[in-house]
C-alpha cells in the first residue's frame, strides 16, 4: 500500500523494474528431446509511480543444450517461440514438438494447456519427437519456416462467473498462475462480454454489469486493458495486460470488478431490449408475451418482484410500474408467461455527483484532492486532462478510487482548466460520455499553514503475497466455469 503521510514537499520517485533472479530449471519433460523452463518476476523491484515495465522474456526453455523463450505480441497468452543462436534470437522451429512440451511452455508463462494456430486456425499439435529432429530444428531454425511462418503458440486463460447469485452473470474470473484473479474494469465494454459469455457456453450476451450486489472476497486483479472485438472464440485471443504489475491504481481499491451477464440457458427467450432510465424518474415496462395463459410474472436481478416491493406495482395486463428510479433498480428485469421469457436490461444514466464542483481550490505546496464523482449502472468510468496539456505527470497526479484527482504538492503552474470525463458502456450499441470542466485556483500557502505536516493518503496496492483464491474455493457463490485440473508442472 502507498501511503502518502509524508512531508508535502517531497515529491515521489519514479521507480523502473527489474527483475528477479532465475529460478531453477524445470525437471525434464521426458528423458529424450524433453525440454525444461525457469521463470523470473518483474519485482526487483516493481515498477511504481510511473516507472518502466522489464523488457525481454519472464519465462525460459531449453531443448538438449540450447535455450528459447516465447516472444509475445499484444496478446499476452500467443506469441512465437525464439531461439538464442549466434548471439540473436531467432524464431524456433517447433513442429516437432508433443503435447507435454507444448503444455509445460504455457504454465512456465502462466497459462493453462495450449494450443497453435497458423494463419488464425488453431491445431493441438501431438506425436512423438526425437533428439535427433529437435536439435536438427533448434540449429537450422528456418528448415520449417517455409511452411510454418506465422505458426504461433496459444495458452489457454480459463474463465468463471463468480461472487453473484445466479449461475448466468457475475464477476469475471480468469485462471492465471494456479489461482483465481479478477479483471480491472479499464475499458470493460460489450464486446468483452459477447467473449466471455461464448466461452463459457452461452448462447448470447445480456450486459456488462450485474445488477446485484457481487461479493469481493479480497481476490486480487490480475488482468487489465482487455480489448476484445466481439467476435473471438475465447479471451485468451483478445488483447489484454496480463499480470499484477502495473494495474492502474483506481482498480485496486474501487470494488468494482469487469462483470457479464450472459442469457441463461434452457429459456425459450423471444425478446430482449436495453431501457435507460433517469435517477428519479417513474417508469412503465410493459411484457409484450401473448399466449393463452393471463398470469404475468416479473423477475428483477433473479428475484420475483411481489407486494412487499414498495415502489413496485403489477396489473394483470402484465404493466410494471417504477416509483422514483434509484440506482440500485439498474439490472435484468425478466417478463414471463409459462415457459416463455422477455428481457429487459434496465440501465440508469450516469450524471455526476453533486460534490463536483466547476471551482476548486488548493493551496501551493501541499497535496490535495480535485473533487469529481458520477453515479450510474453501470458504475462510470473517470478519466482526467488538463487544458492545454498533453499528459499528467504519473508522479504527482493520481486518480483515487472514488474518481477524484490526487495532486502531490501543488504548484503554481497547476492553476487552469481540469476536465473530468466519465463514460457509460450502455450495451452492445451505445456508449456515452460527459465532461466536466474544473476551474482550479491555486492559492499561495499562508504564515499558519507554512509548516512540515503529512497528508494522510493511501492507494491500495497488491500485497507482497500474491493472496490469489483457490481453484476450488467457491464458499457457497454460484461459480460458471470450474477450474481446470491440477497442473502437472513440476
């Protein structure tokens, strides 16, 4: 945890990474043209207020006497294998390779079983391999490359629904090292969604929120900037950062976890819509089911609305009735009549809250807070600039978890113009955004004020224990999507 009690005129170090030593090699994957792996982490130390990831390979192999590793692209879990020949790295010839070789590459990186693809078809490679075609492929790298140029390996990311209470919808969890972590919400859209819901099984997404309460039990995030375009077979094809380092700090603290809900299966579902509703407002759903039974039941987020629901009302007609929206009636409202089923997903527009001023103040030298807020479901998501600049400085200013802007020792050349941005993904077609401008007015520190005192600030960081959950531990939640099985890595 980063706690800023420190004198305020002490300005914060940018820290670059380095990495760990080697660990020691793996145990052979079988006594002839077997391979082996060695890992390192990028924790000595981590990269911190700013600082520069490590460059080059986290993981090792080595074939007979020669060593590779995996060159990886935007997508963390594919990526090439390379041979350090002749002082250089080129690609590796790995055709000849069987599945235990295969398998033991991804969980050297993380990941779970594997996979290769060339020219976007994935094949399970398998067959037996000996130390003669091996070593003939490590030291003429290019003998496959004729046929095999673009061949790549892919590492599988299991992923569950978990923390909610139905099987359908709930936080998102990826497989990553042996344990459970969760995703950072940073740029979590539909499209996102329409992947995970596939994987698993379902047939189509429904939103990328839950509109119930989910459940943190403290798993770390693991995953961030996950960029899916909608139509991947699995998230282990979409572009993402993979890994605890460098998690933006606001999704280390803010609960607010990538969520999907997916259409649940065995309902015969004949329609779904998006509703966008105001905060206060009174709203009418109307089911549009029309078969030989009268009886209209509604469902909000899994639970039957009936006449304890104060701001609730039904007519057999098959009308719901809103009094006076709140956040918390954001979520999938279900309409039916026998076996039959209409959806709606229920967004609440997101405004900013009222402790968002357009003019703050702060005084020169010491830290302080840019106050901006906003509610909506699902949650927003901030960003901020500053008028006439390209960038902040990642050393004094920080966004907290709430949205708001920390500023390490406020200067003079700070005064001027804030926007604070927030944006609403509203389903598969619409995402909105807003801007608030922020007059911000630094004030020269006074005789009383001029004296060494501490601000007491914290960001909650990953501790140094990787406090992952275990694969098994459900506590009684819905999970969607169990663990694999035990690795066999050594």
């Amino acid at each position: 945890m980063f706690n800023f009690d420190q004198p305020k005129n002490l300005p914060l170090q940018k820290v670059d990474g380095g990495w760990s030593e080697w660990n020691s090699w793996s145990i052979c994957t079988k006594p002839v043209g077997g391979i082996q792996t060695r890992e390192r982490e990028c924790t000595n130390p981590e990269p911190a207020n700013g600082g520069k990831h490590c460059n080059r390979a986290r993981a090792l192999l080595r074939e007979c006497s020669n060593t590779s590793s995996c060159h990886q692209e935007k997508n963390p879990s594919v990526g090439r294998m390379e041979i350090y020949t002749n002082n250089s790295w080129e690609k590796l010839c790995t055709s000849e390779w069987d599945e235990a070789d295969l398998n033991l590459t991804c969980m050297a990186m993380g990941y779970y079983n594997n996979g290769v693809y060339v020219n976007n078809t994935r094949y399970a490679e398998r067959g037996n391999t000996s130390k003669t075609s091996i070593c003939h492929n490590c030291t003429i790298p290019t003998t496959c490359e004729k046929n095999l140029a673009k061949k790549q390996q892919f590492c599988k990311v299991p992923v569950r629904l978990n923390g909610a209470n139905v099987e359908y919808g709930g936080r998102v969890e990826v497989f990553y090292k042996g344990k459970w972590g969760k995703i950072c919400r940073n740029g979590w859209d539909f499209d996102d969604v329409k992947v995970i819901c596939r994987q698993l099984g379902f047939k189509e997404a429904l939103a990328e929120f839950i509109g119930s309460d989910v459940k943190d039990k403290g798993i770390p995030t693991v995953m961030s900037d996950v960029s899916c375009k909608g139509d991947e077979p699995e998230l282990a094809f979409c572009a993402r950062t993979d890994g605890k380092v460098n998690i933006p700090p606001q999704c280390l603290s803010d609960g607010k976890d990538s969520q999907a809900l997916c259409q649940p299966k065995n309902k015969k579902v004949l329609d779904k819509k998006e509703l966008y509703f105001e905060i206060g407002s009174n709203e009418k759903l109307q089911c549009s089911i029309h078969n030989e039974s009268r009886y209209t039941g509604w469902a909000i987020n899994g639970q039957t609305v009936n006449s304890t629901y104060q701001r609730f009302r039904t007519k057999e007609t098959g009308e719901l009735f809103i009094d006076k929206v709140l956040l918390s009636d954001g979520g999938l409202y279900e309409c039916y009549r026998l076996e039959y089923v209409q959806y709606y997903v229920v967004y609440v527009n997101a405004k900013f809250t009222k402790n968002t001023l357009d003019e703050q103040t702060l005084i020169a030298d010491t830290s302080g807070l840019l106050s901006c807020g906003a509610e909506g479901v699902p949650s927003p998501q901030i960003s901020w600039s500053k008028k006439g600049r390209n960038s902040l400085d990642h050393m004094r200013f920080y966004q907290v978890s709430n949205g708001s802007l920390f500023i390490r020792s406020v200067k003079y050349e700070d005064n001027g113009i804030f926007i604070c941005t927030m944006k609403q993904t509203k389903g598969p077609k619409r995402i909105t955004s807003n801007d608030k401008t922020i007059l911000l007015t630094v004030m020269e520190r006074t005789r009383s004020e001029n004296r060494i005192d501490f601000f007491d600030f914290s960001i909650a960081q990953p501790s140094s224990s990787d406090g992952l959950s275990s694969a098994a531990d459900t506590d009684g939640d819905s999970v969607t999507g169990g663990a694999p099985p035990t690795s066999p890595c050594p």
